[in-house]
C-alpha cells in the first residue's frame, strides 16, 4: 500500500485515508521514510551507474534528458565494439541489437566465468537488451576482450541467440562511443 | 534551539498519544506547554516532511513544509483555535494540503508567521532523514532478480506508475504491481539485514 501510495497509484479517497493515518501513525509513517530513504539511496546508485541491470532505452534517454553523462554503444548482432569509459561518464550502456520475436525467456551470459542474468526482462518490439555495466568494475580493467551471449531458454533447451564482443581500453583521451 | 533537540527521548510526554498532547497545549494557553509543544513536534515533524516529498518531490520544499504546519498548528492550539484537539492528524493534513498548494503557488508565509510570533514559537528544525548504507544497497538490489531490480529502479528513479513501466517492458501494469511488491521486500529484509549476512 506505501509503494502505491508514494507513487500516486491510489485514487483520491483511499490516499486521503492513508494520508491522515501516516500523520497520525509513528510506526508506519516510520515505514514510509524507510522507503523513501531506499528510494534516495537507489536513485543515488543509478546516477553513478552503481547498478548492473537491465533496463529499456526509454529510461537511457530519461538520464541522458537529466543531464547524466551517458555513454552508449550499439553492439550489432554478434558483432564487436572498440569501447572505454572516461572520467565523465556517470553511465555505460551496451544496446545488444538482437532478434527477440518469439522468445519466451531470456538469460544473459557474461564473461569468461559465464556469469549468468536469468529471465531478462525485455520487449521483443525493440529489438535490442540494453544492459547498464557497473561504471566502477569498468574503469578498473586493463586493456582486454569481454564477451556477453543472449541465451534464449523454452521448453526445448536454449540456444544462444547472440554472441557480443567488447574491446575494452582505459580510457586515453580519445574515444568516441557508438 | 530546535524543540527537537530540547525534549529527552524517555520524558513522559514520550507515552502520551498525539491527541493527549495536542489537549495538553490547548488546555495550557494563554500559557505554553513547551514539553508538550516539543514532543509533539518531534513526531510530527518526520511524518509531515514525508508528506512533503510525496507532493512536493524536494527536500528542502518538504523542509519549509515542516516548519510552516507546526508553526500554524502550534499557533492554533495556543489560541484555542482548534476545536477538537482528539483529531490532529485530520488537522495536520487539511494544514498540510493548504501549505502545499501554497508553496506550489510560491507564496511565503513562513516569513509571515515568523514575523508574528518569532523564535519562540519555532518549531523543530527539519528532522534529518534516514540514509542506508549505499554500498550494501548495491549489492541487495544485485541479490535481487533482474526483473526486480529492473522494475524497481524504474518505478522509483522516477516515481513511475506501473502502467508505465509495464508499458516500457512489455508486461501488464498487475504483473508490475507483483515484481514491484516481492522486490521490495526482497530488499527491505536484505538491506535490513534479514536477506544478507
């Protein structure tokens, strides 16, 4: 009900309800702030690209709109991008174009030590999976090779439905993403 | 000095409900109840800072919030001005409605009724908001499953509604409500140390 609540879910006379209880309630006015105070906390993460998820493009152009700096690159299907990150960036993203029509699950497999995302989420209208690397690990790594791999799972198995390969370099000075 | 930081935590007026003290301060005037005036405030003072963010989506509009109720509320009681003290929650929020609308249209009364009733009647500074380790956050929202962690950085980084989101994602609104609902427990147990050593 306080998520509802936070977000403006609820219709006028349930909020007012809610409203007048929390002003009245310790405990779950407490609550409340809990919330708010994980709702600070995680867009704090998210501006300093601090999370390794999946998100749609929408809510890439919204950080960029915000004023983030957002460095993206286009990683054709089982093609290979040059790529870095420099001291600026506040977000990396990989746009894996990949075709999705049909899929009912998808995994994502990352690395040589094949750490595995299961049941990404993704819409199959887009035809890409836009995934959000932690800036930190990014900036950590000497010049190197990463791959990542959609791996399309349903009642028959999983085939790999796209290999992606990233040519990492820190970051010299010149780059540009794609 | 802030009423906040004048009231001991374990006084008696710690045990009494808000509608006791709210008796207390009217039954009191034309004297001031200042123990009761600053334990009222005290717990007041978060709740309406909440319902500051919620409408006003600023900390430090949230801020002017809080002292512009407690002032006028504080105010009211001492005047004798508010006929049912028993229901000052009900009060609070009509209060916090007004203040609201007028903050959006850019008046200043907090200036207004500082002027009139000066620093004896200010209330408590804005409460200092509670803050999570960011670094165990991290890794509590990484625990979660992807479409968790997905769905809850999207409703929340911009208090997004779930049709929204479930329209990003390709999934229905109730579908959203659920990842939302398990997620959020899934991380209030680990960042509060339920879910993770």
């Amino acid at each position: 009900m306080l998520s509802e609540y936070w977000l403006a879910e609820l219709d006028a006379a349930t909020e007012a309800q809610v409203e007048e209880h929390l002003l009245g309630c310790g405990a779950c006015s407490r609550e409340l702030e809990e919330l708010a105070a994980l709702v600070t906390c995680m867009r704090q993460l998210v501006r300093q690209g601090a999370v390794h998820t999946v998100v749609p493009n929408a809510f890439v152009r919204r950080l960029a709109e915000q004023g983030l700096r957002v460095r993206e690159y286009n990683v054709p299907h089982n093609g290979s991008v040059n790529c870095t990150v420099a001291p600026g960036d506040d977000v990396v993203v990989a746009h894996l174009q990949a075709p999705l029509q049909g899929i009912e699950r998808l995994d994502l497999v990352e690395g040589e030590a094949r750490e595995r995302l299961y049941d990404i989420p993704f819409n199959a209208k887009h035809g890409e999976v836009v995934v959000t690397p932690r800036v930190e690990d990014l900036r950590k790594l000497p010049a190197s090779t990463h791959r990542m791999r959609l791996v399309a799972v349903d009642a028959s198995g999983e085939r790999v439905i796209g290999e992606y390969t990233f040519n990492h370099t820190p970051y010299s000075g010149q780059s540009s993403a794609t | 000095m802030p009423y906040a930081s004048r009231m001991p935590e374990h006084s008696a007026e710690t045990a009494l409900d808000d509608a006791t003290l709210a008796r207390r301060i009217a039954q009191t005037a034309p004297g001031i109840d200042s123990t009761a005036e600053a334990e009222l405030c005290r717990r007041l003072a978060p709740r309406v800072r909440l319902y500051g963010l919620k409408h006003l989506r600023n900390e430090s509009a949230a801020a002017d919030l809080v002292q512009q109720v407690l002032l006028t509320t504080l105010q009211r009681l001492r005047a004798g001005r508010l006929r049912e003290p028993g229901q000052i929650a009900s009060y609070v929020l009509g209060t916090c409605r007004m203040v609201v609308l007028d903050l959006r249209r850019g008046h200043a009364r907090r200036e207004r009724l500082l002027e009139t009733y000066g620093e004896g009647l200010a209330p408590a500074d804005a409460p200092e908001p509670l803050a999570f380790d960011s670094a165990r956050l991290r890794l509590c929202l990484e625990r979660l499953s992807v479409r968790e962690c997905t769905v809850l950085i999207m409703s929340f980084y911009d208090d997004m509604p779930s049709e929204e989101v479930g329209s990003e994602l390709g999934l229905t609104a109730a579908n959203i409500r659920v990842i939302r609902h398990r997620g959020l427990e899934r991380l209030r147990d680990c960042v509060t140390g339920k879910g993770l050593p």
